[in-house]
C-alpha cells in the first residue's frame, strides 16, 4: 500500500510540474483586448479619444507600419494634451525594429520645443515597454493640476499614472 502512495504522489507531482510549464507559455491577447484594458484602468481620465489608422501613425507619428501585425493606437482630439496609446503586435521577428522605432517616438516627443510646459512631465514620464512582439507606447494618464506642486513632485505624479499603463498591459500575458 505505502508503495502505491509514492507512486501516486510521484504521478501527481509530475502533473503539478507539467501545468507549471505548460503555464509559462505566453498569451497573445489580441491588442484592441490589451488596450480595453489600458482604457478601463484609466476610466474618465483616459484622454486619448481618437483612433489612429496606418497613415497617421506613419505619417504623423513616424512609426514604419511595415513592422506591424496589428495595433490599436489612440491620441486626443485636442492638441493640447499629448497623451499617445499604441500597442503594436510586431510583424514576425520585426520586434527589436519596432521597438527602436517608438523609443525614437519618445526621444522626438521628448525634446519637442512646442510642449506645452503643463505637459513637460507627463511627456518625461513615457514609457515604451515590449513583452515578446508585443510593444506598447504609453504617454497617458491623469492631469496634474496641482498648482503649487514641484517639479520633482509632478513627475512622480505622472510616472505614477504611466505605471497603470504599463501594469494594465503586462497583466495581458
């Protein structure tokens, strides 16, 4: 009897360790799905109210959309907040480029001299993160009105609001 404990707890044990690896394989949650979830995390204060198609995010935004697979992008109608979501599904082995090609988005947005000095932090808080060939680009969040807020103070505010991004879609996979 007692060998055939061992020998079941030897199948169950090698059942536990066959769902652990078969647990490590990544989702590919389809992007419009990850940036729902980016939209909900956000609520009203999600900003960015305008899809963006290939000729805008190529010819606005300078992304070469040859890269793509798919994507779900957004920014606001009004120009006065720079808030841009793009969450892109690189074309196969693509991802490295397109990868390249949103942080050049953020060094560009960056050091913009037209940045509407409310912006600056907002702006200096965007992330560019990937999870295999998936890459997202995140300049969102809440408004900082606070008007006596340091510097410092509101770029911690907006890195903050970033993180809900970056979290919202790293909680995809």
């Amino acid at each position: 009897m007692r060998k055939g404990w061992i020998v079941g707890c030897m199948f169950l044990m090698a059942g536990l360790l066959a769902g652990c690896k078969g647990s490590t394989t990544q989702k590919e949650p389809p992007v419009e799905d990850i940036l729902k979830a980016v939209q909900e995390t956000y609520g009203e204060n999600y900003l960015p109210d305008t899809d963006l198609d290939e000729e805008m995010l190529s010819q606005v935004l300078g992304i070469d959309t040859s890269l793509i697979d798919s994507f779900a992008a957004q920014m606001p109608m009004i120009s006065v907040h720079p808030d841009r979501v793009i969450i892109a599904k690189a074309a196969e082995g693509k991802g490295d480029e397109l990868e390249k090609d949103l942080l050049a988005l953020k060094t560009r947005l960056q050091e913009d001299e037209l940045i509407y000095p409310i912006n600056i932090a907002k702006t200096e808080a965007t992330q560019v993160v990937r999870k295999g060939d998936y890459v997202a680009f995140f300049l969102v969040g809440a408004v900082d009105d606070r008007e006596n807020a340091t510097e410092e103070e509101q770029l911690t505010f907006a890195q903050d609001e970033v993180k809900k991004a970056v979290d919202a879609f790293e909680n995809c996979f």
